[in-house]
C-alpha cells in the first residue's frame, strides 16, 4: 500500500492548525508524510491602508510563527505564498490555481485537507474553489481523496449554519499537540471565550468528540473519495 501523502491547503496561517493540526500529527504518528500550503501573508487587511508598506515585520514573524508550528505538528515541508489577506477574490482565480497545481506536482499527494466551500471568510470560498480546479479527476491525477475542515471563527460564524460533516478522526492522544502548536501563532491566538483560543480548541473538539463517542475528535466533510 502505499504511503499516505497528505497536502494541507490553507488560505492563513493558522488555518492549518486550527483545521486538521490534531488530524495531521496523528497520522504523521501513523506514518504518514505531511505539508503545508499557507497561501496568503495574512496581514495586511489589518492595515487601514491595505498594504504590505508598514506590515512587513508583522509577515515576516507570522512566516516565522508558522515554521514553528509546523515543525510542532511534525511537518515535512511547507510552502508559503503572498496572496493579498482577505481579498483573493481580486485576484485571478487561475493564479491561485498554478500555485496549488505546481505544489501538488512537486508532492505528489493522494490526500488533501483545505476548507469548507461555505466559510464566512472569502479567502477560505476562493482556496476551496481552486483546489477542486487544481485537482480535476483526470486519470493522472494522484489525489483519492479531498476532505474539507471547519476554522473557529469563519465556520460557524457564517449564516446559515451549512458545515455538516461526515468524516471524523479521534485526536484525544494529539489535541494537545495541536493547542501547542496554535499557540506559537501569538498574533493570531485570542483570549477565551472567542473561538480561536486554546480553550475553544478543546471544547469544538470535546463537543464533534462527544457526537461521535471519543473524547476528543476533528470534523470534516469528504468532498471527493476514490477508493
């Protein structure tokens, strides 16, 4: 059988961990290989001004902050881009697409974890879309399977309400890994109770976990599976 390769395809950085990092650490422990996509610098749509003038110490620590937890969730590789923070609907779909289609020739993964289609975050809509472009199911294609995760404060915060899943995976031995990850992301990172905090981490994973009969779980919607 062989190997499972896994690529996490995330609009921010953050996202990855927040997504699937309990996921991810897990089945690297199983013997899986595992990278990272982090397409946007994620900055400077705090920028009153929009641009990266001013903003390029806060990237480049988030750059550093995201090699950490990477290295924390056991990560091989990880590719970081500079697409504009929450505005990839300006640029052209097919950009995006490139990126994802050369990473994933150079990879050559047979999993991929990226976002729900109908997150609240535009950057989070426009990843889904070119991903499902990037792996079109031609014959050569070496994607099986495609599952889409949630993000605490896009997912939920959305209306309607449309995350259902249907995939889940036990990460009671690696939630804790994954709060340690999350948490070199300190500009990210929030007090409790907003969502995107070490507390909220638990209790969204002590809340799918108890829907499934495990202490701890992280959901996702399977949006294409070949098996």
């Amino acid at each position: 059988m062989r190997q499972k390769k896994i690529l996490v395809v995330a609009a921010h950085p953050d996202d990855e961990v927040l997504g699937c990092g309990g996921t991810i650490t897990r089945l690297v422990s199983e013997g899986a290989e595992a990278h990272t996509l982090i397409l946007g610098e994620g900055v400077t749509s705090r920028d009153v001004r929009r641009n990266r003038t001013g903003c390029e110490k806060e990237i480049d620590e988030l750059k550093e902050q995201i090699y950490k937890a990477s290295e924390i969730l056991g990560v091989s590789s990880t590719y970081i881009e500079d697409f504009p923070d929450n505005r990839f609907d300006s640029v052209n779909l097919l950009d995006i697409v490139k990126v994802i289609e050369s990473v994933i020739s150079e990879i050559r993964p047979n999993i991929i974890f990226t976002h729900y289609g109908n997150d609240l975050n535009i950057d989070h809509k426009v990843t889904f879309n070119a991903v499902l472009t990037a792996t079109r199911p031609m014959q050569s294609e070496s994607v099986k399977e495609i599952y889409s995760f949630e993000v605490l404060s896009s997912t939920e915060w959305n209306f309607p309400l449309t995350f259902s899943p249907d995939t889940f995976f036990d990460v009671t031995s690696s939630l804790s890994i994954k709060q340690n990850a999350m948490a070199m992301y300190v500009s990210e990172l929030k007090d409790f109770p907003h969502p995107r905090s070490i507390e909220g981490i638990r209790l969204n994973a002590a809340q799918w976990g108890m829907k499934v009969g495990v202490k701890y779980a992280e959901a996702f919607k399977s949006i294409r599976v070949v098996k």
